[in-house]
C-alpha cells in the first residue's frame, strides 16, 4: 500500500501566483538596448542554464547580449542595463504583491489537515527577491530554488533534496505544478504523485496554452483550488 501524503509540494510560477496579466511588459530589452530580439533570445537560452543553477547577475546578461550583438556597453548603455534591470525587478514583485485570495484560502486548508507545504522552483536570483515580503512565504515549511541548490527541474536531484530537507521518502509526497520545464515527469519519476494545476493556465491566452498542455499531458489535472484541497484530502489518509 502506498505512504499516505505528508507534503505538498508546489512549482511558483504560474501555480502558486501568475505572470500572465495587462502588466506584462511591451518591449523586450533587446528592443530597449538596441539589438536584434533574436541575438538577445540565443544569449539568454545559451546562459538559461547557469542563471537557473547559480547566482547571474541578470545585468551582465544584458552586456552579453550587447557584446554578442557588437553594441558597444558605453556609460550611457551601462546606466541603460541599470535601468532595464531595476525595471525588471519591478515586474518581477508584482505576482508577489497579488497574490491570489482564493491561492491562500487553499493554502491554509491543506495546512490545517496536518500537510506542510513546500515550493520546488527552477528561478533566477531577481526572479525571487520580493518572496520575502510575499504573503505566501510563512505558509510554507521549506522552499528550494533552483539557483541556490545548483540543481534545476527535472532533475531527480532537485526533488530529493526538497524531501530529505522535509525529513520524508518521496513516496509521501505530492508534487502540484503547471507543466513547464518537464516538472511533472521530474517528480513522478522519483516516486512523488505529480498532479497539474490548471487554475492560473486555463485563465491564459490560447495562444500560449499549448505549451502547458504539451508538460502536462498524461497527468492528471486539478482545474481549480477545489480540486486540489479534495484530492490531498483523500491522499493524507
């Protein structure tokens, strides 16, 4: 018989809070910087990696990719990447600053069954800095982020590290996430129940739902918080 679930465990983006809104930004930096989209597009795949497992500057990305462009980082364009990045910090605190009502209700439902909670997040340094000041952080038992523990999602490493640091086999976990960076294959194969969250991705454009379906098919699907506290309910026993 299979260990009954002591821990939940949460992707962030676009499970926990949302991205996708009216402040999503109109220009990309490369347009900002002067460079084409698709020489600022290869840099940052070529460096995805590394911004993901170690702490990168995002600004010495933008000097990259002007280097890479032959755009010479003058003064004036250094005190650009500083605008640029101190632009980017903003956008990155508002999902913080909103966080949905009805993601909190949930959240200390599952909490007063007697489950902890954590977040397994695959994230850059300035992607992350406004989770101190977040309402979700005290809720939350353990949270790992991908550029500080060196590893990233789907890698099994990532998903061990959550449950050795909660103290439990990943058999007593469950893993809930929107489907990207392969997460949900990454956690089932170490052995955690690994469920989709569509209640931020079914709000989305179809134009960009696809890519949602493609990480999440095969899986079973929570279409809202409803779904999801009723299904921890019945795995805790």
């Amino acid at each position: 018989m299979r260990a009954a679930v002591q821990v939940v465990f949460f992707d962030l983006f676009e499970t926990l809070v949302t991205e996708i809104g009216p402040d999503w930004p109109d220009r990309t930096p490369a347009q900002r910087l002067g460079i084409d989209d698709e020489i600022f597009r290869r840099v940052r795949r070529t460096c995805h990696q590394k911004r993901m497992t170690r702490r990168v500057d995002f600004r010495d990305i933008l000097a990259r990719a002007c280097n890479t462009a032959g755009v010479e980082v003058t003064r004036g364009k250094r005190a650009l990447i500083e605008d640029i990045y101190a632009q980017r910090l903003r956008e990155k605190a508002l999902p913080f600053e909103r966080v949905s009502e009805s993601v909190l209700q949930a959240l200390h439902q599952i909490k007063s069954l007697g489950i902890r909670l954590g977040v397994i997040s695959n994230c850059s340094v300035e992607e992350v800095m406004a989770w101190p000041t977040c309402q979700l952080m005290p809720i939350f038992d353990d949270v790992v982020f991908s550029y500080e523990v060196g590893y990233m999602k789907p890698d099994p490493e990532i998903y061990r590290l959550a449950c050795r640091r909660l103290g439990i086999t990943p058999d007593q976990a469950m893993f809930v996430g929107d489907g990207g960076s392969d997460e949900l294959r990454g956690a089932s194969a170490v052995g955690m129940r690994a469920y989709a969250a569509r209640w931020f991705v079914n709000k989305w454009p179809q134009s960009i739902q696809h890519k949602a379906d493609a990480g999440t098919a095969g899986f079973t699907t929570l279409d809202n918080l409803d779904a999801l506290v009723l299904t921890i309910e019945k795995l805790r026993i």
